[in-house]
C-alpha cells in the first residue's frame, strides 16, 4: 500500500506495464488466428496511451462523431465507426474520419448510402445484425435480447442483403469467454450464414474478455480461423474491457468517519455515482486492498461517496486495519470501462489520471480544475 501514498488523492492510477502485457498478449492472438483487434473507445479511451497501443493493434472502433474525431487526432488512423443512429449534421464529419461505417438498421443505411458511396475516398459500409444469443445476466447490457433495438433482425434479411453492404456486425458479449462466443456464432450462422458469402468481413464485436486469467486463448484461435476460413472473410474483434484488464486503480482517501445506527460510513474524496457509477446502476461491488467481504469483529465501514446523492455508497467491507482519516483506499481494476463513465456532478472534484511508466516514475497526465467543471456547463 505504501506506493499508493506517492500519487494524487484521488487519481486513476495505470500501471503501463500492465497494459502492455494485455497488449502483447492480444498481438500475439491476432497473428496466430490472422484476425484483426481494434480498441473499443467506449471500454477504455485514455488517449495518452494511443501510441502504445497503435504498436500492437489494428486501430478502434468509434460510437460517435467525438470518439470518430478522437481516432483521427490521437490514434492517427481511421475509425470503424458504429451508432445505432447518425446525427445527419454530423454525418459528413464522421464519413471524413471513418474507414468502415456500420449501419444498425436497413434504414439507416437506406437513408446514409449515397454520401458514402460518393465520399471522395473509399468507406466500407456494414450492417450490425442481432444473433439472438447472448449469456449476459444483466439486462441492461445484454444488446441480444429479443426485440432489441440494436441490430437489425433476421426477418428483414431472408433475402439477402442490399448491395454495396460489404460487412456484418454483431455485439452480444459482456467480459464472456470464447465458449460463449462459439455458442453467438452458432445462432449467428444460423440466423445469418446465408449472407456471408457476400461479405469481405464480419465484426465480432466486444466482450471478449481474453486477458482474464483462464481464458482459453487456444480456444479461440481455433474458433477464429476455422470462421474465417470456412466463409473466406476478414473476422475483426473490438474488445474495450480486455485491453485495460486488471491494469490500474482508483486511489481515494478516507476524509471522515461517521456512526450512526451503529454502521460505520468512511466518507471519500470520491464519489460513486460520479467515478463509478457501475457500482450503483449493475451493481458491481469492486475488489479493494487490503478488504473483504464482511467478517464479523473485523474493522467494518460502509464507503460513502462525497456527493449529495442519498445513494452515494457501497455496503460494508472488512479491513485489516481501522481506517482512519487520511487512510487510501485503492479501489482493483478500475482503467476500463469506469473512467470512460464519470461525470462532474454536484462540482465534485474528478480523480487525477497518473502513469505508473515501466521504469518507476510516475507521470501525472492531467489533473482537473474548476474550469473542467464550468466549461460542461454554460
């Protein structure tokens, strides 16, 4: 716990070691299957580290104009761009950062086809479909679910598809393992193996969750060539939650300690609908140092978050130790999908980001001020 007092309180912490361990392993899994794995900005968009991970990866995929537009400036490549609908001001703007633009209906793409099809250069246009599989408990992020609006349904394409539609799309995996997706491409085939042979590629989406410790990386590289080499198409997979996988923190500091009813609250200089707001919308109850589930006549707190939301806490943990004021408290795992998340809500102070650089030092990327705040707002 000791290196965790030389950062900012409260900061999102990247150890860049991590993330190049993830990234050599994704690399290595993209050469042996001869597939190609972009970033998902929406998992993990933490631009100071874009040079890094243009060494071993394919590129990203965007879901708006802004993460099209960061590709472009940061990543310097072309985005595979995706939104369940295009904002017709903004759409000659996306065309310009784009170099794959997925449709999520038949009208959309109906309505969008003749501005691609003469944009000055080349856009490969794609239709995400709905394969009707997914092993997602929440619902709230199961994209699969019968009726969902994401995804055109298989009803509308038993005749094929349009001309000029050159790749499939599909989303139906949360942190899964590769048995699930073979399980998505089982009813995808079913649904949809008579398109393929008009396709050059097809998008595997995210959710794969690869650089979790047990992941059967052998698995899928089987899976993925035997795909590919069956309908002679590109395959590409766009995990967010994989890259940044077990590769940083979220470090805060106990501001106050309060009893009441018997049930103490530790009171942060974080706040859980602002910096973690999975915690209270799955939830998700995070791993921290050094804590457990409750354990009777253990040091017990209640973690409270320092907005004004009533709701603003995660139930009890059990410490090694008595927290006391000024103690950090270092929330696991916390680079992907949490910082892409926060909100400035009720002004609250939004947590630093850091580097942990492979030789040591740390580097404070940025850290927030007021004008953060007022410049959200008008």
């Amino acid at each position: 716990m000791k290196k965790f007092y030389d950062v900012p309180s409260p900061c999102f912490l990247l150890d860049e070691q991590l993330l190049i361990n993830n990234l050599k392993l994704l690399e290595d899994i993209k050469n042996k299957a001869g597939v190609k794995i972009i970033l998902a900005f929406k998992g993990f968009a933490m631009w100071s580290t874009f040079d890094l991970i243009s060494d071993y990866l394919d590129g990203a995929t965007a879901s708006s104009l802004a993460e099209a537009q960061l590709c472009y400036e940061e990543m310097n490549t072309l985005s595979h761009t995706y939104s369940v609908a295009y904002i017709p001001r903004e759409f000659n703007e996306i065309m310009k950062y784009s170099s794959h633009i997925t449709f999520n209906s038949l009208n959309q793409f109906e309505r969008y086809k003749g501005e691609v099809f003469n944009h000055p250069t080349k856009i490969s246009m794609g239709l995400r479909v709905n394969p009707e599989f997914s092993e997602i408990e929440t619902d709230l992020y199961n994209p699969a679910a019968k009726g969902s609006r994401l995804g055109e349904d298989k009803e509308k394409l038993k005749n094929g598809l349009p001309n000029d539609i050159e790749g499939l799309h599909f989303h139906a995996l949360c942190e899964n393992d590769s048995y699930t997706l073979e399980k998505v491409l089982q009813s995808f085939e079913k649904h949809f193996g008579h398109l393929l042979s008009q396709v050059k590629w097809v998008n595997f989406g995210g959710g794969h969750l690869i650089t979790k410790k047990g992941y059967d990386h052998q698995h899928l590289i089987n899976l993925l060539i035997q795909f590919k080499n069956k309908y002679n198409v590109e395959i590409i997979l766009e995990p967010g939650s994989a890259i940044a996988w077990e590769t940083g923190y979220l470090v805060a500091t106990v501001l106050d300690i309060v009893n009441h009813h018997q049930i103490q609250t530790a009171i942060l200089d974080i706040s859980f609908t602002c910096h973690q707001p999975d915690t209270l919308e799955m939830p998700y109850r995070p791993q921290i140092f050094g804590a457990t589930d409750p354990i009777k006549n253990q040091p017990t707190y209640r973690l409270g978050g320092v907005s004004c939301l009533a709701g603003d806490f995660i139930h009890e943990y059990s410490f090694e130790k008595e927290l006391k004021i000024g103690s950090r408290i270092v929330f696991k795992d916390m680079m992907h999908y949490t910082m892409v998340k926060t909100t400035m809500f009720n002004g609250v102070t939004h947590p630093s980001i850091v580097i942990k650089k492979q030789n040591g030092n740390i580097q404070i990327v940025k850290s927030f001020n007021y004008e953060d705040y007022k410049n959200r707002l008008s």
